[in-house]
C-alpha cells in the first residue's frame, strides 16, 4: 500500500514500550513468574522462562527484580496466581485483532477488553474466530539503510530462518520462538544490535488501511495496551505511515 512503512510501524511500538516502561515491568513481572510456575526456575530447561528473562534483561530490568519474580513463580515465595487468557475480535477496516492476557480476575478482564473494543469501533469475537491466522515467530529489527549482505551474512550463520527487506529499507530477521534468544544473541554478538527484538505472532496476510481506518485502529490498539492485565496486543493491518503523525 503506497505509503506504508514498517519502520513507521516499528518506531510506534518502541516508543509505545518506552512510555509505558512501569507497565512493561509489570508484564514481565508477570511473564516469568507463569513462565517459572509451569517450567520451573532453571533457565537452559525452560525455554519461556529464558526467553521472559531475555526481554526483561532488554528492558532494563534490575536482575534482583527478575530473581525474585522467578522465585514466586518457582513456589519459593507467595504470591497471586495468574491465569492466561486470550481474547479475540476485530477492528476497524475489518482487521483481525488477538489481546493475550494475564489475570487474577477473568471476570474484570473481559470486561474491560470488551468495553475497550465496543467504545472504540471494535467487536469481540469467538475462540478461534482469528487466531488460526497467526504465527508465533521471533523477529530481530533493524533501521532503513542496514547493511542488507551483512546481516544476511550473519543471520544465516546464527540460524535464522530468513531475512525480509521491506521497500522502505529496513530489514527484518526471522527465527523460530525456539531459537530468538540464541539468534539474537549471536547478532548481537557479531556486532548487530537489533532495534528492537520479540517473540511475536504475524499474521500470513495483512489487510491494507487507508489512513482514516489507521489512525482509529491505532487508538483501539493503544487503548487495549493500556489495560493492565494485558500482556501483548497483535493484529494483521498493514497501516499507512501518514496514520502514525496523526495519532
């Protein structure tokens, strides 16, 4: 779609993680005491909990933070029991819209995510009205004008599964959930610093928006990320970068 700018689509999100960073604690808080409670505390066999404490190291942090969030999970201290729950709906423009949460109350949550989607042109949806079209994948980006042979170069040596450029010049590389925090890693540790780096789901096909559409999908989206038992908001727009200066 003319217009359109993954990067434009990138810078959103990061500064959206960077203003919100008290509630990014929160949610890894939350993420390594389910992902410790189910798999235990020992990092290299569970591979969750890794991945929970990688992101938590990337933001920032403080590792007595991380311990003591694994130690609740583990059992070792009482705390809260959270339940995930995954809820599902559409947004304006007809796009596909999956909210994963974490909650000690499901009663509250869906409350909440339905008000959220009703106020704001949206509409909830059944178990599994979306999500059969997404993919859980580990995504490395990195700025327009990256080096595209270099990283090429580097991903596939790290065991990446494949390097995407996009017509704006930024460029993007994939890995399994299984293999992110090994991948990234050895990016990092050849000299390429991603931009921002997650274990996402994306959609096989994207639906264009024009820039109306995109400006009151992206308030929808802001608004479920801004409920505080959710943990990651994933949709399949492909949103025209005029939409994000109009926020």
């Amino acid at each position: 779609m003319a217009g359109h700018s993954k990067w434009a689509n990138i810078q959103h999100r990061k500064k959206a993680q960077d203003n919100k960073r008290g509630k990014l604690f929160t949610r890894l808080i939350r993420e390594i005491t389910v992902a410790s409670r189910m798999g235990g505390s020992d990092l290299a066999a569970n591979p969750r909990l890794r991945l929970a404490v990688d992101k938590a190291l990337g933001g920032n942090m403080p590792k007595d933070t991380i311990d003591r969030a694994v130690k609740k999970g583990a059992g070792e201290l009482d705390d809260v029991q959270y339940e995930e729950i995954t809820y599902e709906g559409y947004g304006h423009g007809g796009v596909a819209i999956m909210v994963e949460t974490m909650t000690d109350n499901r009663n509250r949550t869906v409350a909440e995510v339905r008000h959220a989607f009703t106020k704001f042109g949206g509409n909830m949806g059944t178990d599994g009205s979306v999500s059969y079209m997404f993919n859980t994948m580990g995504v490395l980006s990195y700025a327009e004008g990256s080096d595209e042979d270099a990283l090429m170069e580097a991903a596939l040596e790290a065991g990446a599964e494949d390097v995407v450029t996009s017509d704006d010049g930024s460029v993007e590389v994939i890995t399994t959930a299984a293999t992110f925090v090994d991948v990234k890693e050895a990016m990092v540790a050849a000299g390429h610093e991603p931009e921002l780096a997650e274990v996402t789901k994306r959609a096989d096909n994207e639906i264009a928006v024009d820039a109306d559409h995109g400006v009151k999908l992206l308030k929808l989206l802001d608004v479920i990320e801004e409920l505080d038992d959710v943990q990651e908001v994933y949709n399949n727009a492909e949103i025209p970068a005029e939409a994000y200066g109009s926020e």
